[in-house]
C-alpha cells in the first residue's frame, strides 16, 4: 500500500511531462504565430474592381511630380538616354527609332495600345532596362517610367513586358522566356489542382542560377538537411566550373508548373525583381520571400504573414521559419491560400490593361505642354495577337535550343579565374575596344596628366617670365612689343618645361595607382578598401624608392594612407551609382545577348514567313505551268521548238 502511495504521484508526474513539453514547443513558435495573427487581423483585402487595389502605388509614384511637368525636364531627360522615349498623339503610338531590347519594348507597346482608343496626348520616357534609372538624391526627379526600383529610386513603376513577351530566357525549358501570363497562369493552375496541399512534398524547393551570392545558405542547409529542403543551382550563361555551383554539378531546369509539387517554394532577387515570384503562388505553395527591397506594381498589396513568409536576407533565420511551417501544417496552408487567391483576383491581364490605361492618364494630366510629333520618329501599330508556346521540358531538346543560335548570338562568358578577369579586361568584344576598367585608368591618366600640366605650368611661366624681366633690364628692344613678346616666350618654356615636370609624375602616380587598385579588385573579383590601401602603397614606394630605404618605407605609408580615403570615395561613388563596373560589365552583356537572341528570333520569323510566301508563289506557278504543258499537243511542242 505504501509503495502504492508513492507510485500514483511518480505517474501523474509521468503523465504531466508530455504536456509540459508541448506547452514549451507552443511558445516556440508563439513569436510568428502572434505576427501572423496581427497582420491577418490588420489585413484589408482590396477590391477586385478596376484595379483599384494597386492605385495607391500609381499615386505615390507620381506624388514627385505634383507640380507638373515641363518640356524641359522632359527633354532633357530625354538627353540623358535613361530609357525610350514614346509620343501618344490622336490615338496613335509614336517611338524614337532606336529600342535597346526590342522584345521588351514589343511588350510594352502592345498594353499600350490595347488602351490606346481611350489615352489622351502625352508624351513618355520608358525604361526597359533592368536596372532603375532615377536615383533618389537626383534633382529634379526625371519622370522615367521602370518595371521595377528600390526605395533608392524615384522611378514610377509600370507592368513589365514580360506579362506579355519577352523576360529572361531559361536553357532549355523557357529559351524564349516565360511566356504570355495569361497562358502560364493556366498551367500552373493546371499543375496546382494536380498537387493539393496534402499531396505535396513537405519540403522546401528551389531551382535557379547563382546570380546572387545571397542564395548561397539555402543550397548548403539543403546539402546539410535534404529532408528540410531541395535546393540547387543550375548552370547559367556565365557557368565556367563548379565553383559556380558550389563545388557541384549544375543541377538539370524544373519547370516552373512542376514546382507545384512541394509546398514551400523561394523567391530571390535577381538583378532587379524577380520575374518568379507571381507565378509561385498560383501553384497554391507556401511563397518564402527573400528580402524587402525590390518592388514591381503589384508588390506592396502583397502582405508579409498574409500571403507569404518573410525571410531575412541573410537566411539567417530560414532553418527555423522551415521548422515551423512543418511544424503548424495548417497556419501555413492558409497562408499559401491567401497568396494564391490575390494573384489570381487581382493580377489577372485585365487588370495589366488596367494599371497601364490609369498610369498613362494619370501621368498624361502632369504634363504642363502640348506635346508635338518628332518627324523622326517611327509609328508603331497594332500586331495580330499570337499565341508564343509555354515551353515544358518534355518537348524542347536542349541541343536543338542551342544549336538553333549562331556563333555571333553565343551566350555571355563570365571569367572564373582571377587570370581570366584580368585578360578580360583587354578583350576586344561586343563592340567594344576595351573594358571600361581600362578606359578608366586612361581618362584618369589623360585627366592627372593635364592636371600636373596645370599645377606645374603655370607657376612655372610665371617665375619664367619674372625671371626674364629681372635678367633683361640691361637689354634694349627696339620696341615695347618685341620686349612683352620675349617675356611671353619665356613664359612659354617655362610652362612647358615645368608642367612637364609634373605632368608625367602625377600622370604616371594616378595610373600606377589605378593600375594596381584595379588589378586587384578584379583579381579578387571584389570591392575592398585594402585594395586602395595596397595600391596607395605600391604607388608611394615606386616614387620614393629613390630615397633608399627609408624612403621605400616611407613612401609606402603615407601611400597606404592615403590610399584608403582614396578608395573610400570611389566605392562611395560606385554605391551611389547603384553598381560596380563588374556588375555593369556582366548586365551589359546579358543585355546584349538578350537583345541578339530577340533580333535572332525576329530574323527567324521574318524569313519563315518569307519562305512560305515565295514557296506558295512558286507553287502555284509552278502547278500553273505544268498544266499549261500538258494541254499542249505534241505538234505544238515540236513546232514552238523548231
């Protein structure tokens, strides 16, 4: 009985454990649950009319320019080449004659004049570039219209092309792009009504290219943890070794339709926005969303804890945001069906057209002039509408899709090694003559060696010319002009001769010193104030080793030292600029692949259709005359002969 008594409170202790635990794993969790519940409660969904849910991102755009806008600030944006200029002028569409990416500007040309019958006259700069073009600190603000911007950029945002054409093409599943949103929007729903929640791989998922270092956490937690997440890189156009894929083989393209398979699938940045991230949600998955930064229209309505899951840019807290939707299966379903149900209420094409017609009428009433047509430029009309393929990797060849380009048309090679970058920066291509690293280092010579000029000529002539006068009073000249003209030679020399001095050592420092500053950083394929400090180094040791030793040493510390402010304001500029020269380097030369492998599309079109014309003709003239040859008698033939 005694030990009866004692047992009954040792297993209502064993009993209570269990509960205490999970009491314990509830408040694990309490944080993000508590997020979710507050955001949902402070959620206010939009209406599904007139694309009335994103208006508040076309006013906020256009707030800048409140006051008007003039011709000259239009001009002279124009002047600056931030984008293509477009005149809308009694219902009809006007563009200059150039178009950096013509596949781009197709699509942006074709919402424009879907709504065209009901836009009144204006006149408008687009930019199909990736990157935005109107920093925030620029004034006046440039009234440039972009796809996508950081909160850096005053650029107002418009749909981008690739709701229609265009968009990044994808080796081999997608060598066109995307495809038309409409069409895609089918197929994933397709492929979402194949794969219910329940039926979904409970893993995280993720196939794409390493175009951002920031991606690197996820491919190493899910080598680390498979069970957690699927995630690899696969090769792009600047894939040289394994080293880009991190010391792995390329993994083979998923198309998009079969992402629909898992329930947690990521959005990265790539170079601007990421094209991806409103397909993810129709596959009615669980949307990991990386970073806050990039913006496109439709992006602000999109809710953090309400329709996707926020992560740190850093991933620092992706493990654990993965354990807890696996963890609280149902919280995150619902919020996989809110995100799926925005995208399909309001991104609809309709509400494309929408946006496009209100920006346009809106920004139209900004204009403070009547916009006049530039006999320059070229009308752009209405194109029957096709139906491009949504391309799925059981029927493209890969070899077909690459053999199908010429040799000029090949894909951009980003170097590996720090060698290869160096040799890169003389190689002669894609219209170039060199780098724009080299060409730095010779502007920044031309500019130090006519600086020295300057700094050493013109005291130079000056103590010349008094010079001259204290030595030539005892000299008679026969007027007052051949003495001021003696004196004035004698500047000359002077000028000469002592802004030579300093012009090749200032000329020959600032080139030593870039010289080595860039080496190394593209060496290093990296941006670093030591950089500076070792090239500031260099450059004060060359000029000082003269002095012996303590002049070497000497000479290399005050050169480090003033290597570092030095770098510090380049990089500063560099960072205003919103990109490195490499970062420039490497978006120029997929923009110039993209635009070959448009003009190389538009070539093949346009001699399919040529081809079939001529061969229609000849085949019915070909008919015609073997008919004709065959009603003939044998005499004719013979007398026609003879």
């Amino acid at each position: 009985m005694e030990l009866l008594c004692l047992y009954i409170p040792l297993f209502l202790f064993l009993l209570a454990e269990p509960k205490t635990g999970l009491a314990d794993e509830g408040s694990r969790w309490q944080k993000y649950l508590k997020k979710i519940s507050e955001a949902t409660k402070n959620y206010q969904p939009c209406s599904q009319e007139n694309c009335s849910c994103h208006i508040s991102v076309l006013k906020e755009d256009l707030k800048p320019f409140s006051s008007g806008i003039t011709k000259e600030l239009l001009m002279d944006t124009v002047r600056r080449g931030v984008g293509t200029h477009y005149q809308i002028l009694k219902h009809k569409l006007y563009r200059e004659p150039e178009c950096m990416f013509p596949a781009r500007c197709s699509g942006v040309e074709h919402f424009i004049l879907g709504v065209i019958d009901r836009l009144p006259d204006m006149e408008v700069i687009i930019n199909v570039r990736d990157y935005p073009q109107v920093p925030a600190w620029i004034q006046p603000t440039l009234p440039v219209l972009s796809f996508s911007k950081t909160p850096d950029y005053r650029d107002i945002m418009y749909p981008a092309w690739t709701f229609w054409e265009g968009g990044p093409a994808v080796w081999p599943i997608y060598p066109t792009g995307l495809g038309r949103w409409d069409l895609m929007r089918e197929e994933l729903k397709k492929s979402a009504a194949q794969w219910p929640w329940k039926k979904k791989s409970p893993k995280g998922f993720f196939r794409g290219s390493r175009t951002s270092p920031e991606r690197d956490p996820l491919i190493l937690l899910s080598r680390e943890d498979p069970s957690l997440v699927d995630a690899e890189y696969t090769k792009n156009q600047a894939w040289k070794s394994e080293k880009d894929t991190l010391g792995k083989s390329p993994a083979m393209e998923i198309p998009l339709v079969d992402h629909c398979e898992f329930r947690y699938l990521f959005n990265f940045r790539g170079v601007a926005a990421s094209f991806r991230f409103k397909h993810l949600f129709l596959c009615g998955s669980l949307v990991f969303h990386v970073g806050e930064e990039w913006l496109e229209f439709f992006y602000p309505q999109l809710k953090p804890w309400v329709h996707y899951i926020p992560v740190k840019q850093d991933l620092s807290n992706l493990r654990e945001l993965l354990q807890f939707v696996q963890e609280n299966d149902q919280t995150a379903e619902a919020i996989a069906l809110r995100g799926q149900k925005f995208i399909e209420a309001h991104l609809r094409m309709e509400d494309v057209s929408c946006y496009w017609e209100t920006l346009l009428t809106d920004y139209s009433k900004l204009l403070k002039y009547k916009p006049k047509r530039k006999s320059s430029y070229n009308q752009i009309t209405r194109k029957p509408d096709s139906l491009p393929r949504v391309h799925a990797a059981d029927v493209v060849d890969p070899q077909a899709s690459l053999q199908s380009l010429p040799k000029h048309v090949g894909k951009p090679e980003f170097p590996d090694t720090g060698w290869d970058r160096i040799k890169d920066l003389f190689d002669r291509g894609d219209g170039q003559m060199y780098s724009e690293e080299v060409k730095n280092v010779g502007k920044s010579a031309f500019t130090a060696a006519l600086a020295g000029l300057l700094y050493g000529g013109l005291p130079g002539a000056r103590h010349a010319r008094e010079r001259f006068i204290q030595l030539s009073h005892a000299e008679i000249y026969r007027s007052r002009v051949e003495a001021v003209r003696s004196a004035h030679n004698a500047a000359i020399r002077g000028f000469v001769r002592y802004g030579w001095r300093w012009s090749w050592r200032v000329a020959a420092f600032v080139t030593l010193f870039n010289t080595v500053s860039t080496g190394i950083s593209v060496y290093k394929d990296s941006n670093s104030l030591s950089h500076f400090a070792v090239a500031g180094a260099v450059t004060g040791g060359v000029f000082r080793m003269n002095l012996g030793l303590r002049g070497l040493v000497a000479g290399s510390a005050i050169g480090a030292a003033l290597g570092i402010p030095t770098g510090a304001i380049i990089v500063g500029l560099q960072k205003l600029g919103g990109e490195t020269m490499r970062e420039k380097r490497r978006r120029e030369r997929r923009e110039l692949y993209e635009l070959r492998v448009a003009e190389w599309n538009a070539r093949l079109h346009l001699t399919d259709k040529i081809t079939a014309e001529f061969s229609g003709q000849d085949t019915e003239g070909d008919l015609k005359r073997i008919t004709e040859l065959l009603s003939r008698s044998r005499n004719q033939e013979s007398t026609k002969e003879s």
